[in-house]
C-alpha cells in the first residue's frame, strides 16, 4: 500500500498541511463570516421581533385598559339613561293617572247630578201620576170632585211627611 511507505509519507503530510491551511483560509476568509454574518442579522431580527412584540403587548394592555374603562363607561351611562327613562315614565304615569282621576271625579259629579235631576223628575212625574190616582179614587170612591192642585198638594204633603 502506498500510503504506508514511509519514503511516501513527507510529501504527503507536506500536500495534507497545504490542504487543511487552504481550506481552514478558505473558511476563515470566506465562510466563516458569512456564517457570522447570518447568525448576526438572526439574533438582529429576533430582538426586534422581542421588541416589537413586547411593544405590541404593551399597546394589546392599553387598548383592553381603555376597552375595559369604556364598557364601565358605557354601562354607568346606560344605568343612567334606565334610570332617567324609568322616573319619566313614573312622572308620566302619575300625572296620567291624576288627569284620569280628575276627569272621573268630574265625570261622576255630572253623572250624580244626572241621577238627582232624573229623580227629581221622576219624583215630579210620580207626584203627577199619584195625584191622578188619588183624584180618581176621591171621585169613585166618596163622589167627590177634587181638583189637580189640590191632589197634588195632598200628595206633596204625604210626600214630605
């Protein structure tokens, strides 16, 4: 075998040096910082992606802050609101219900009003009607010939009696 002869063996350990210092030049001077360069712009990208999202987080907890402070906002004015709506509508009610009233009372004033005119006339008409009877019993019964007053006197008298 030709590698183990040692008459060989210097130039070959000489083409092996020059191999391994070319590729280690070749590495240092061209892969190397290229390598460096990559992993450079990577830990680059990767803090400003931290940075950016910690940024991001930052304004996420302000934005739901001031959305919490705002659904507090908005429910405070909307129990407001309820409430104005529910004592409007309590006045209104109130002053419905005192103009109803006030209009029944009347109502039933004119209505007790009716009813006394209609039993004054029907006690007119029935004073009227038991003089009429009155008179025609005095006539068949005694023969006597009483006139309309004074059946209507008589029958007054009873009346008030």
């Amino acid at each position: 075998m030709p590698q183990m002869e040692f008459a060989d063996y210097m130039p070959q350990v000489v083409w092996l040096v020059i191999t391994f210092a070319t590729l280690y030049v070749l590495m240092a001077k061209l892969a190397l910082p290229r390598i460096t360069d990559i992993l450079e712009t990577r830990q680059r990208h990767l803090e400003h992606d931290l940075e950016l999202s910690e940024k991001l987080r930052d304004e996420a907890q302000t934005t739901l802050a001031e959305y919490d402070a705002a659904i507090v906002s908005a429910r405070a004015e909307t129990e407001s609101l309820l409430a104005k709506a529910r004592e409007s509508i309590q006045t209104e009610t109130q002053e419905r219900i005192a103009e109803l009233n006030g209009r029944l009372e009347s109502e039933i004033r004119e209505s007790d009003a009716r009813i006394r005119h209609a039993m004054s006339q029907a006690m007119d008409e029935l004073v009227v009607v038991a003089g009429n009877s009155a008179r025609a019993a005095v006539e068949r019964l005694a023969g006597i010939k009483v006139s309309d007053e004074q059946a209507r006197v008589a029958v007054e008298s009873v009346r008030n009696a």
